[in-house]
C-alpha cells in the first residue's frame, strides 16, 4: 500500500488508519465524518482508489490515478442540484448502486453532504442495508443531525478532527507557501484547510490576526472597552468575508447567464442563496473561532509564565481565563448562535 496515496491527507494518521485497514475486505458502507476542511474530501478520494486498485492502493496504476482524479468509471461521485438531496436523486444512487462494475472488482458509490440528506434518507436507507456485494458506499458529513441517526447505524463509521496547527502547515508548505508564511496562516486557520488556502489569498489576514493578539494588553476591566472590541471585531468579519462575497455575486451572475442563453425562468437561484448564506455564516465562525484560537495562546503563554516563576494566583487567573476560552468554543460548535455573548466572554477575560 502506497503512502503517496493518502499524502493528500495530512494530520488524520488515526482515520487513515482506520481507511487502510480496512480496504483488504471492506464492508458495505463508511461514513466519514468531520468538517470538510479536516481532509475528509481526499480521504475519501484515496479510499476510493484504493478500494479499486487491484493492489489495494498503489498509487500509481491506471485504477489508482483514475480514481483519485474522480474519472474512473466504476467510480460514482453523485451531486445534488439544490441545497439539499432530493428523493429522486437518491433513488438514482440506489439504482447505480445494483450496477456490476466495469473494470474493477466493485463499484464505489461516494456520496458527498450525506448531512444534507433530509427527507431522501429513507430513500437510501434499503441500499444502504444490503447493497449488492460487489458495491460499497462511502458516505460524507460534516455533521449527522440526530434524525439521520438511521444512516448512522448502517454505516462504519470514521472521524475526522479538526487538523492541527502542523499538518495545516505541511498542507501549506506543500502548496508552496515558505515555512514562516504558512506558519502565520496555521495560526489562523481554526484547525480547517479549506479556511487556510482562502487566507492565503487574503491580504487583511495579518491584520486581522494582530488585532485578536491585542485584545489582552487592551482589556481594561471597563465594559466599554469591551464594547469597542467586538465591534471592531464585527466590522473586521465583514472584511473577512469580503472575498467570498465577491465570489458568490460572480457565481450568480454566471448562473443568471446561464438561465438566460438557455432561455430558462431562472432556476435554482434561490438554492445558490441559501447555500451562499451557510458558506458565509459558517467563514464568520471559523474567523472567530480562530481568532479565540489565538486569544487562548496568548493567555496559555501568560500561563506557562506564571507556573515558571511559581506565582500561584497568577496560575489560577491564568487557567480559568484560558477554560473560558476553550468552554465558549465548545459550545460555539454545537450552537452556531452561541446564548453566552463574545461581550460576556471577553467581560469574563478582564
Ligand atoms: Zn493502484
């Protein structure tokens, strides 16, 4: 087995582990599961091949670099057309599911959004249970809400972390980037790939950064400082999101193009906005969350300063201030609209 394979998939060595061993005699379906800037996307791309490749993932044979190119045809790569799946294009994936394969010894199925699934699930739910033998599914989600526990339970299931700190580097380094650039990046990035390559092209990042490495040398106890923080803060997100704005009003003038060469009444405009909305409501909590990121490195230093000189107090203030931090996060993740206030939090920090 080739580890050039799985190179694409950096930091995760538990999960690709867990891939690797279990390409010699698969079973019927894997859900890989975790934030698509964790490397799910490539994972599921080399386990793909390597479920094809007659060695089992060489790397280099005509199945392999096929497959990883997603232009193999015994290899089905499924998309939805709006936001979500419909039931008809589930029971599309059903019927190709009862396919025999082609040129390789079985037919992959990679269904990508699974979280999306929503009312289609039942429609996959049959497949999924007893799919031919010669079929394996791999399943992706960000997330699996509760009401799609069902799919959960048909699947073997693999997590994937947020990266950390040094595999956002590697994967940078190996775009090209040097090693201080792609450090200063990481350090931004929330643990999310994805989120780190649009920083690169992002000339306030810096800034931006510098400013959360500020907030602590600022915090004066007074709740208006606090005040004129998170608004900075608010206007500095809307920077932030700044270049994916401009991306998504490109997106819809080519949609709108489109419909309009074809003749069409315009047509899944309305699903390009929603999606548009999540895309950026979800970039405006990986910026605070990396930007909590930063503030707790700040304090974690403050706190290894104050163990090394054995200042009892100052180690106290130090952990409950760095707990909050990591609390607020925790609870960011579940609750995209979290009850506690970043007004509170840093109130709580002073
Ligand atoms: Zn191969």
């Amino acid at each position: 087995m080739s580890e050039d394979l799985w190179s694409g998939t950096p930091g995760q060595s538990l999960a690709v582990a867990q891939l690797q061993a279990a390409v010699a005699n698969p079973v019927h379906a894997y859900l890989l599961l975790g934030p698509a800037g964790a490397g799910t996307r490539s994972a599921a791309r080399s386990f793909a091949a390597a479920l094809l490749c007659p060695d089992g993932g060489c790397g280099t044979c005509n199945h392999c670099t096929r497959a990883m190119a997603l232009h193999h045809p015994d290899l089905i790569v499924p998309r939805h057309d709006g936001p979500g799946w419909r039931v008809d294009e589930i029971r599309e994936i059903a019927g190709q599911a009862q396919r025999r394969p082609l040129e390789a010894a079985r037919t992959v199925i990679l269904l990508a959004d699974a979280h999306l699934l929503g009312g289609a699930a039942p429609a996959l739910l049959k497949t999924l249970e007893e799919p031919p033998v010669t079929t394996t599914f791999i399943l992706l989600a960000d997330d699996l809400p509760r009401s799609l526990e069902t799919i959960r339970s048909r699947c073997a299931e693999v997590r994937f972390e947020l990266l950390n700190q040094q595999a956002i580097i590697e994967i940078l380094e190996h775009d090209g980037l040097d090693p201080e650039r792609a450090a200063e990046i990481a350090e931004g990035a929330a643990g999310d790939a994805i989120r780190a390559r649009l920083l690169v092209a992002d000339p306030g990042f810096a800034s931006r950064l510098a400013r959360w490495r500020g907030v602590p040398q600022r915090l004066d106890g007074t709740g208006r400082t606090v005040v004129a923080i998170v608004e900075e803060i608010q206007a500095s997100l809307d920077e932030a999101v700044a270049p994916l704005v401009a991306h998504h009003v490109a997106e819809l003038a080519e949609l709108d193009a489109q419909a309009k060469e074809l003749g069409l009444r315009v047509s899944g405009r309305k699903e390009l906005l929603d999606h548009h909305k999540r895309e950026i409501r979800a970039y405006r909590e990986g910026e605070i969350r990396a930007g909590l990121g930063v503030l707790a490195r700040a304090y974690r230093v403050d706190l290894a300063a104050a163990v090394a000189a054995g200042a009892d107090p100052a180690v106290v203030v130090a952990m409950a201030r760095v707990d909050a931090i990591s609390r607020y996060v925790t609870v960011m993740r579940r609750n995209p609209r979290p009850s506690l206030s970043l007004e509170r939090l840093l109130l709580a920090l002073c």
